[in-house]
C-alpha cells in the first residue's frame, strides 16, 4: 500500500523525539537496552500510526457517468436541504459569486452531505464527479469539533468546486481544533479537469469534508450513519435531463 510523501516530517520527528527521550534515560544511569527501548518503543508505534494515516489506498471508481461519488472516507455525519437564505450564508464563507449561487439555487434548495472522518480513517480526498476543478480558496474560521454540525458554517476550511457536464459540487475540506491543515493539490490558479474518483488532496488528522449540490439535480442513495469510502461509494446518482 502506498504511503503519502507528507508523513516524512511526522516519522522525523517522532524519531528524534525516541532519541531524546532514550538520552534522558540513560542520564538517570539506566542501561543502553533499557533506555533505547523506553524510547524508541513508542517512537516506532507513533510511527506506525503515522504510516497507517498517511496511506493512500488505490481506489476502482464505478464508470458510471451519472454516479456522485464519496469525496472522503468516513462516516455520513448529516443529510440537509438548506433553503436559499442558509446556502447564501453557506456560499460567502465559501467564496462563490453570484452566478455560481444562482446555479446551485436553481432548483430552489441545495442538498448538503457531511461526512465525518475518523482518525483512523483514509484522509485522501478524491473527485466526486467529473469535470473542472476549481479552487475557491483557503477561508480562516473557528476549531469547533468536526463531529459537531456547526463546525460546517464555522470553521475554516478550503473550498473547491466541481463543474460537471450535468451538476455541479461544492466540496469542503473543514479542520477541527487537532486537523489544522488541509491540502488541495491541484492547480490552485486555473481550473483542472478531473475524472470522478481522482485525487484531489487531504485532510490531516480527524475531520469533515462537506459535499453541496442542486437538490433537484441528484437523487440521494445515502443516509446518516453510512460507510463510504471516497472514489468508490456511489452517494448518489444525477438526475436525467439536467444537462446543462
């Protein structure tokens, strides 16, 4: 299994921190092996923590071009209609303009989908549906725990959206008050094509990864409570005859 690049600085640390806790060991005249082991013991279950939460598992999306896929690994925290009043508080702290809200308002409502993930939970993030991929930017907010559904209209987060051939997608990737960091790695300057199921970034540490979309574009396959696995869990599935 293939382990991201990112977890380097985290192993490095880990490692230097057995060191010196093996160094202040041996001052209180324990024995090399002793100290070594007080150490580098949990030095390598950190590490091997680290390994696990940094993998990148590939991942068999469908082919289906109407399937909505999973963005995030984890847990269906919330399934909400926002009305026209709510996405517009939910579209300025996301950075989109008036023609962009106005397309997701469409239909009159716009369907939100939370999943929460776990820290033991995969935390590469992938395209839910195919088409450009645009970065909205990076917005500073509050560290309200991610598991609380207030922390999806408070919290900072990167904002990126989906322009697909027939919806669209809002994709949030929201930290808490441990995950202070999320990547996204495409482009940030210009739109980037993208297949549904592509990597997209990640989520360091537990977090929450929003998913919007026009309600009457989709029809929901998922409810609270659910597994999903990003690139893979088919969510839900586009409506015939909203090509655009």
């Amino acid at each position: 299994m293939y382990i991201r690049h990112e977890v380097l600085p985290y192993w490095g640390i880990v490692l230097v921190a057995g060191l010196l806790v093996s160094a202040l060991v041996r001052r209180k005249r324990r024995t090399w092996r002793f100290s070594l082991a007080c150490g580098l013991l949990p030095a390598a279950v950190l590490a091997f923590y680290f390994g696990w939460f940094f993998r990148d598992p590939d991942r068999a999306p469908p082919g289906d071009p109407s399937a909505v896929l999973a963005a995030a690994d984890g847990r269906v925290a919330q399934v909400v209609q926002l009305d026209e009043e709510r996405f517009r508080t939910a579209a300025a702290f996301s950075g989109l303009n008036e023609e962009q809200v106005a397309r997701f308002l469409s239909g009159g409502k716009v369907l939100r989908v939370s999943i929460f993930l776990s820290l033991f939970d995969v935390h590469v993030n992938r395209a839910p549906i195919a088409g450009d991929s645009i970065f909205l930017g990076y917005f500073p907010g509050r560290h309200i725990f991610t598991f609380k559904d207030k922390s999806s209209d408070y919290n900072q987060h990167n904002s990126i959206l989906f322009m697909g051939g027939e919806t669209w997608c809002l994709v949030n990737q929201i930290v808490g008050p441990i995950a202070r960091r999320v990547v996204y790695w495409p482009d940030h300057n210009r739109p980037v094509p993208l297949m549904a199921g592509d990597r997209i970034g990640m989520m360091k540490f537990g977090s929450r990864l929003d998913m919007y979309f026009p309600a009457d574009e989709v029809t929901l396959l998922s409810s609270v409570g659910d597994r999903v696995r990003a690139g893979e869990t088919v969510m839900a599935r586009i409506n015939k005859g909203t090509l655009h």
